[in-house]
C-alpha cells in the first residue's frame, strides 16, 4: 500500500510541475525572448509594428514626426478622436510620473484626448495613477508582446517558440526528477513509521476485579531482580555473536550492528509464508542485554518488499 501513496504522490507532483512549466513559464520565457527581440530591432522596424497593432484597434495615423534619437512622437485618430503616441525604444527604460507629465502636456498642447506611451522596458509604480488621471494608456514589455506577437515576423517567432519549448523540457524533466526523488522519500518514511508501528509494544491485558464475596487470590509474584548486564567488551562480544549466528539463516545475507542498539539483517531473500522475525527473535533473546535492541529486515536490491523494523522484547 506503501507503495501506491508514494507512485500517486510523485505523479501528482510531477503532473502539477509540468502544467506550470508548460502553462506558464513556457509563455513566460517566450514574452520575455520576444521583448528583448523587439529592443534589438531598429527603431523603423519597431515603430512599424506598433502603428500596425494599434492599426488593428482602429488607431489611423494622422502625424507622422520620427527622431532620429529613437523617440518619437505620433498623432492618431481614432473614432473621429485624436491621441498621441511617445515611444522609448529600448528594454533599460524605467519610465516614470515625469514621462507622463510630459506626454501629458504635449497632448494639451495639441488637443489630444488621449495618450499611449510605449516602452519594451516598464513603467515605475508613481507613473500608473497620473497616467490614469490623463487618459494615458501604457504599455511595456509584459503588456506590449501579446499586442506585437502575431506581426513579428515569421522565422523570428519560430525561433522564440523553439527556444522557450527547450527551456521547458528541461524544466519538465528536472521536475520529474524531482518528483520520483520525492515518491522515494515517502516511501521511505511511510515504510519506517510502520515499522515503528510493529515495533511499539501493545497495551497490557486488563485485570479483571474480584466478585463480592469470592475469595481473596493471591497477589502476583514480585517482580524478578532485575538482571545484571555484562560490561561493555562482554556486550560487543554478545553482539558478535548474535550476528555470526542470524547470518547462518538460510533467508539471510549478512548481518551488521548499525549502531549499538540497531541490527541490520540484509535479507538474501523474502519468503512471504514465513516471518523472518520469528527466526531471528529467538536468537537475540538468548542474551537478555540484547534482546529488546532494535531489529531491520532490509530486502535484497531490487525487491519491492518494505523494510521493516521490530524489537523481539520491549523494555
């Protein structure tokens, strides 16, 4: 069952990870190849693409004033209303309010109702709020792409498209890798808790009170003394020995002491009819310093079985 969790908790992962890279970054890192394209065209190639997206809103060029600077500035009517268009061509622009001051006063100069300043950069949060107030509509490079996509040319479009489905791929896949990584770690966890879970005695049997009037059983024998325990070379050599005698089973590969109360027993192979506890307990309980020490059934490489844990004697 262990298993199952961890197969549905690696493809969920997997399939979340690869909606977003496909959905999301993938347009993402498309935008952002496209904008720098646009920064690195003339700036007659780039005005060109605007005035032909606005020309697809319904915007008609009026005056047409170009700067050699790579500033310029454009009357447009549209629906009998004119608008002034300023573009800043180039990605390193961070336009802010004093920009949109100043189209704002060249539209009162030249009766414009409306404005639309153009940058493949962005605009600073103090220009949203006075470009609102003067009609200025604003476009920069997460707004300006989608506007230009479908007129850039061709082969360059292509070229952006393949470029951000590579990126994605490897996203994709690194994802994956991540999500199998992830099954692996649930899997482990989920198969040590329930090892634990086998490990952890059960709750002791309830007595049961005496009827009235019965007579009165004897009380329980007092508990023994408790035993005493070999000193720390006696307990290495007990531990020794108890590893040469489970690597005898026929069902074992080696033996090991992982630490000074764990026992790995490395399993050469999983007989599921019978216990491989009930053959291993009975030799670590021989020796009572050993016997409530922690033991792991680890499978061969390759098997689907879970480790499991167990103490054959509680504390």
């Amino acid at each position: 069952m262990h298993w199952l969790v961890a197969i549905a908790a690696a493809l969920a992962v997997g399939a979340a990870a690869t909606f977003v890279i496909r959905g999301v970054l993938q347009r993402r890192d498309e935008a952002a190849g496209g904008i720098e394209a646009l920064s690195e065209m003339s700036w007659r190639s780039f005005i060109t693409l605007v005035l032909d997206a606005l020309a697809l809103r319904g915007f008609t060029r009026v005056v047409d004033r170009e700067a050699p600077s790579g500033d310029g500035d454009f009357t447009l009517e549209c629906e009998g209303v004119h608008h002034l268009l300023a573009c800043k061509h180039g990605r390193a622009f961070v336009l802010g309010r004093r920009d949109v001051d100043e189209l704002a006063a060249a539209m009162r100069v030249q009766d414009a109702a409306g404005g639309l300043l153009v940058t493949q950069g962005r605009f600073a949060a103090d220009a949203r709020a006075p470009a609102r107030r003067a009609q200025i509509e604003l476009l920069d490079g997460a707004t300006l792409w989608p506007e230009l996509r479908a007129l850039v040319p061709a082969p360059l479009l292509g070229q952006l498209r393949a470029a951000a489905a590579t990126r994605a791929r490897q996203r994709t896949l690194a994802a994956w890798l991540l999500a199998l990584l992830a099954g692996v770690a649930l899997f482990t966890a989920l198969s040590a808790s329930r090892g634990d879970a086998d490990a952890r005695p059960g709750p002791a049997p309830l007595t049961q009170a005496a009827p009235a009037g019965a007579a009165p059983v004897s009380a329980a024998p007092p508990p023994p003394a408790p035993e005493r325990y070999p000193d720390d070379a006696a307990l290495e050599q007990q531990r020794r020995d108890v590893a040469s005698a489970v690597s005898t089973l026929p069902m074992v590969d080696r033996v090991i002491w992982s630490s000074p109360s764990t026992m790995e027993v490395f399993l050469a192979a999983v007989d599921t009819d019978h216990d491989a506890f009930a053959a291993v307990c009975p030799l670590i309980e021989r020796y009572p310093a050993l016997a409530a020490s922690r033991v792991q059934l680890t499978p061969p490489a390759g098997h689907a079985a879970p480790v499991r844990f167990r103490q054959c004697r509680s504390y």
